[in-house]
C-alpha cells in the first residue's frame, strides 16, 4: 500500500471525524434544527466523495476496480451503514477486484 493512500485515509479520517466532534464540543444541547441535523449528518459522506472520486478518475489502468470499489461505496452509504464500514468495504472491493483482474 504506498505512501499517498494511506496518507489519504488518514486525511478523510481528520476531516469526517472533526465536523461530527466538534458539534459535541461546542453544543452541550439537542440540535433540533432540521437543516443542521441533515449536515451533520452528510456532510462526512460529501468529504469521502470529494477526496476519492478524483482518484477514481486517475486510476491508471485500473477503472473497473475503481468503478466495483465505488458502486461499494455507494450502495452502502445508500443503505445507512457507517462511513468507516463504506470506505473500508470500497477499499476491500477495489483491492480485490484489482486483484482477479490486473
């Protein structure tokens, strides 16, 4: 596994954890504001999408692990489960896949 992609992980792991503990932090209440709410809550999904749908487009040769690795990562956030469980069976999927076909 190189340099850049664990680097990267750890990035989108700062950047998904702060916007979620921070609120705790700062808000010792109940936010009862829907619009609030809906962001706190998407907002961890929209940073993994930022920083790995670019990379999904430079693949070098590997797309279809990329494309399996991305509809994984999708289908999951689609079915509720938690960010860390999406990003870890995307990563799984792409690595397997690059695996049968490369």
């Amino acid at each position: 596994m190189s340099l850049y992609l664990v680097l990267c992980v750890l990035v989108m792991a700062v950047f998904t954890y702060l916007p979620r503990m921070l609120p705790l932090t700062f808000f010792r209440k109940e936010i009862h504001s829907p619009l609030i709410r809906s962001l706190l809550y998407y907002v961890p999904y929209a940073v993994l999408a930022a920083l790995t749908f670019p990379a999904i487009l430079e693949t070098g040769g590997q797309l279809l692990s990329a494309l399996a690795g991305m509809l994984t990562g999708i289908y999951f956030a689609y079915k509720e489960k938690g960010l860390v469980f999406v990003a870890a069976a995307a990563m799984a999927v792409y690595y397997i896949v690059s695996l049968l076909l490369y």
